[in-house]
C-alpha cells in the first residue's frame, strides 16, 4: 500500500472504531475466514465472513492484515501529530478488540491520488437503538464535518433489515477532502457499521457502489 492511500485507508475504521463498544483483545487476521463467491449482481463477487455476506465490484480486494499490523500502519499515518492522535488510538483499539471483520480496497486509483475503500465493523451495541447510535453518529461527525456541509442520515431496507445511511464530507490528516457513506444497523446485542470512504472527487461513483453493496448485505 502506497502512503498515499493511508489516510483513506483509516478513515472509515476509526470513524466506527471510536463510536461504538469494545470486546476481546486478540491479534489475528481480519476476515480470516472469508469466502469469496460470485455475486447475483453481475461482474461483482460476494464475501462471507464472520456470520455476514456482502458483495463488491470485481476489482475491489479483500485486504489481508492482522490486527497488529493495522495497528502499527495506524501509527505510521497518525504518529506524532497530535491533532490526530484520538484518531490514532481509535483505529488501534478497535484493531486490538478485533472489532474490524472485513476490508475491501479498490484496485482504482481516484483522481487525488488515492484508493477507495470499504470496511466492515461488529461489536456492541451497548444496548442501545439503532436511532440512538445514529443519532449519537452525527452529532460526533457534525465536529469535523466541511464547512457548508450537513451530515444527513437516511433509512435504508436491505435483506438484512432497516440500516441507517450516514454521509459525512470532512478533511484527512493531509488536509485533502473526503467523503464516506456510513451504514448502520443492530442485530441482537450488536452492531454492524458498513461503511466506505473515498476522495471527495469520487464521491458519487463510490456512493452508488456503496449503496448497491448494502443491498446484498445479509446474515448467515
């Protein structure tokens, strides 16, 4: 991974990462026991793992890392800058309780220089609403939301059941503007949060893959 794709890289996990519930510290491999399979939606694959399926473009990679090495990149990206270093510690947290199951990168390079990607989140819902942790979601991204901008949230129905989008447009630590597309959702006792960022410039094309993507999100 090039040091351009960093700062993307760790922006959807440490946005879930701070905002919900912690487990078992554990290193181990993220979405270590996926399957790959192809998908109903045409030229795109399906990935299984850790009790959930959900399908990608057939460009898009699922990336192998351990834990602590997503914990050491984090402190490549965000080490020594103390404006971020919240960020930091929330990506390495939620990398030690094993919160993060999945990460999918595009192998397309957006026109910042950048790679989009995807993530999946699973931990406690803390015994909260579904409502309560999207509402408590924009109201933290609200701080760091670019000027001018909103931070809306939308019901989304997938077989899964009822998800909750959240859009947020903000600065990364380089100061360059990105967009990422929030999916939420509690089954049980936990919480799911799909979520996907890319550079503000490829917003939209990655915003209807992430839309499309949840649409196949389902339990197994």
């Amino acid at each position: 991974m090039n040091l351009k794709s960093r700062p993307i890289y760790f922006a959807v996990a440490l946005l879930a990462v701070s905002l919900f519930g912690c487990r078992s510290s554990q290193d181990e491999a993220i979405g270590k026991d996926r399957v790959e399979r192809p998908s109903s939606v045409p030229g795109w694959k399906e990935i299984k793992t850790s009790g959930f399926a959900l399908s990608f473009p057939g460009d898009w990679s699922a990336m192998d890392i351990t834990s602590n090495e997503l914990s050491k990149r984090a402190e490549k990206t965000y080490g020594g800058n103390s404006q971020f270093e919240d960020k930091r510690k929330a990506v390495e947290a939620g990398a030690k309780r094993g919160d993060i199951k999945l990460m999918v990168r595009s192998d397309a390079v957006t026109p910042s220089g950048n790679h989009s990607v995807g993530d999946v989140i699973v931990t406690s819902s803390g015994n909260q609403t579904l409502d309560n942790q999207a509402q408590a979601t924009v109201r933290q991204l609200m701080k760091t939301a670019l000027p001018g901008t909103d931070v809306p949230k939308v019901d989304v129905d997938t077989p899964a059941g009822r998800f909750v989008k959240i859009t947020h447009f903000y600065l990364s630590s380089k100061s360059i503007p990105y967009a990422s597309f929030l999916y939420l959702t509690i089954k049980g006792d936990k919480a799911y949060v799909v979520g996907f960022t890319t550079s503000k410039d490829s917003a939209p094309e990655v915003e209807r893959i992430a839309d499309q993507s949840i649409k196949t999100f389902h339990f197994e």
